[in-house]
C-alpha cells in the first residue's frame, strides 16, 4: 500500500468536505507513492512524534490535528524564535515521514460522537450541530447518560475516563440527565447545548467569560483539557488505518500523557 492510497481511503471515510473551511486535512508533508512501511497514529504532529514514528518503523503519521494551519514562513530544526510546527515539518521531510491528519472532517464522525459518549457512559442521541437530524454527521454529540448523576459525580467520572483533572462550573449537586459533548474547542456550541435541553456541557477548553456565563444560566461546564478531551480519538485512528488495509501489526498507537499539570489547594474549591 502507498501513502496516496491510505490517504484517498480515510478521505473517503472522513471526507474533506466534511471539514470547516480553514482546516488543513490529509497529507501535508511526504511522498504520495512512498511504500508504507508502518503507520504511528497520535493526537499531535510534533517534531517528537516525528521521531516516535521512524523509531518504530513507521513512514507515516497519522494524526487527528494537522501539522499546520497556516504554514510556517520556514521549515527549519528546532528554534525557540520560529513555531513548533517548522521543526516538525523539517523532521518529517528529512526523516521521510509522511503526515496525514484528520481534523475537524474525523469531529464530524459517528464514530468521535459515539466515541465521546460511550466514555462517559451515554447513549448519542444525535450530533450537537444537528440535534434535528440524528443520522447528519456533525461537530459534537447530544446523549443521554445511562445512569443520571450529579455534575460532582459526572465531572469525577469524566476525569477517569479522560485521564484529565477537570474543572467544573456550576452546582456539585446540579442533576445531569442529558450531556452535550464537544471535543477540543467549545467556541459558541454552549449555546446550541441550551437550545437543545442539555444539562451540562463537558468540553476541551473554554474561556473564563464563556464558562461562567453558561454556569450562571443554569448550564454547567466540564473543562476537560483541549488534549484529554480528544485524546480518544487516536483509537479512531488506528482502526481507520487497519480498516484501510494497513497491516494490523504495522500501525502503532503514540500515546501522550497529559501535556499540562494542575496545582490545586488540596480541596474542592
């Protein structure tokens, strides 16, 4: 199997339109006719993930957030002066490493919707960016919680399940039936969680002002992390790959711990 060809099936699978606008998909470095020998499959196209990926045999690297967005003015070794993704690059191409990335074209999946739910131990009712049309892929998942809880327990089982410290807005007590998921980002979609009857919301990330401004009107905020919430996904990709045809024993998970650490006073505050 070549690049292009586990390229063109993923597309297939995750298709580009499927994308927002300024997403960067599929191959952004590498040689479309490349025999591959293996696939590393990682949240993040780093410049060390870069080298996990040729350290185990692996000449591609599939990843769920593009290398880039907007490239780099310069692809160079590592410098403090120029962004990460200008090592990376440079690493990927003298390494012989091509990059695929599926971004905001996997987030529209069923599977990162059933994904998400599952972990927490919901049912996916629909996505959150259509909640009227249940079968339309789109960005995030409305699901019902097989076992109604508290946010204090919810946000307690998020953190196991994300291997995350969350944070929480809102009332310990606060009863939570249906949830509104939303990998990465949070962006607006706390407002389609209030149209559509949510009870919380557990995210990536979310601003100060955003946060607060949900919790006071009644719908709480379970902040996972940006790379815990989509860390799940790189089960996605590793299956996507194998079901491309890559050799089972030739695709490998990277797996990153948390990327961040938390300092607290030793309560719930």
């Amino acid at each position: 199997m070549i690049v292009a060809e586990l390229e063109r099936a993923l597309l297939a699978r995750y298709p580009k339109a499927d994308a927002e606008g300024w997403d960067h998909v599929g191959l952004s470095v590498g040689d479309p006719a490349a025999e591959i020998t293996g696939v590393a499959c990682a949240l993040d196209a780093t410049e060390a993930n870069v080298r996990r990926a040729q350290e185990a045999g692996a000449n591609v690297l599939l990843t769920h957030h593009p290398i880039y967005i907007k490239a780099p003015e310069a692809f160079c070794p590592a410098d403090a002066t120029r962004p990460q993704c200008s090592a990376a690059l440079y690493e990927a191409a003298r390494c012989g490493v091509s990059i695929i990335s599926l971004h905001t074209n996997l987030d529209r999946s069923q599977e990162a919707r059933i994904c998400l739910s599952e972990l927490l131990g919901a049912a996916p009712v629909s996505s959150l960016e259509h909640v009227d049309d249940p079968e339309t892929t789109g960005l995030g998942a409305l699901a019902t919680l097989n076992d109604p809880c508290t946010l204090r327990d919810l946000a307690t089982r998020a953190a196991t399940a994300f291997g995350s410290d969350p944070r929480a807005w809102g009332e310990a007590e606060h009863a939570c039936r249906t949830v509104a998921i939303l990998g990465g980002s949070l962006g607006d979609f706390g407002e389609l969680a209030i149209a559509a009857g949510a009870d919380v919301i557990v995210t990536g990330e979310a601003g100060y002002h955003v946060a607060q401004d949900l919790a006071l009107r009644g719908l709480p905020v379970i902040l996972l992390g940006h790379d815990r919430s989509e860390e799940p996904f790189v089960d996605i990709l590793m299956n996507s790959a194998v079901d491309a045809g890559v050799n089972p024993r030739h695709a490998i998970k990277i797996l990153n711990p948390c990327q961040w650490w938390t300092v607290t006073k030793g309560e719930n505050l």
